[in-house]
C-alpha cells in the first residue's frame, strides 16, 4: 500500500501517524511530504521510507498514493498558518487516493458532528483505519 501522510507546521501529526502505523507494523510504502522542512524531518525520524518538502512534491505524490493521510486543511487553501498552497489542495482534492483526514478543527476549519478527541485518540482511530484499508484492500 502507497501511503502518503502530509503535515505541516512541526509535524507532530505526520510523526505520530508513521510512528503508529509502524509500531502496528502495518506493511506499507509510507511517503512523507512536510510543508516545511521542519515537519519532514520530524516524519523521517519516525520512520517514513522516504520525504520531500513542499508544494511540487506533494502535488507528485498524490498523483500515485493510495492513501493520503493529513489534517483536514490540507483540502484547504492558506490552511496551517498559509503552508497550504491552493495548487496543494487542488492535488490533495482531485487525487484518486482514499484521503484519511484528522479533524483537528483548527486553522478556522470546524468539522461538524466531529467529537472533540485529543491528538493521540485520533491517532489511535486513524492507525485503525489504516490498517483495515491494507488488510481489506481498496474499493471504488
């Protein structure tokens, strides 16, 4: 399974999800794409296969991933403090990939019916959900 998990800022969301779905050895190919360098380093260090920075590299890696995991404002232009590009939600947006998005309802983006859950409870629901995505497979 293709995974590309895209953050921002210091990258402790991208960190925590590598850092989950390896701790469940989940057998996946897991790309991270920070905002910034900072955020990309972060999500090396916890254990992404490879990284990239910036607005180009997202765009290419969301033409091929299966699965593309993030806070929600990655679907949002100017989100987590203006790191997202319109050209980077645009590739979020359009690209064929199952998009596993954390409501963090930060950055003026407020998901409604959402439980306010903390960091580390999303991430425990987001692993899961990982993880039945590459044990189930993909549908159309």
């Amino acid at each position: 399974m293709k995974i590309v998990v895209i953050d921002g800022q210091g990258g402790r969301m991208g960190s925590l999800l590598i850092e989950g779905m390896r701790e469940a050895k989940i057998d996946a190919d897991i790309t991270a794409i920070g905002t910034n360098v900072l955020a990309t380093s972060a999500m090396l260090k916890a254990g992404a296969d490879r990284g990239a920075t910036g607005e180009n590299p997202v765009i290419v890696a969301c033409r091929s991933a299966q699965v593309i995991v993030g806070p929600i404002g990655i679907l949002s232009a100017d989100s987590l403090l203006g790191e997202v590009t319109p050209n980077m939600a645009v590739a979020v947006g359009r690209s064929d990939a199952v998009k596993l998005l954390l409501p963090v309802n930060q950055c003026k983006n407020i998901i409604v019916g959402t439980q306010q859950l903390t960091l580390t409870q999303l991430i425990t629901q987001a692993v899961a959900q990982i993880r039945a995505l590459c044990e189930g497979g993909l549908t159309d």
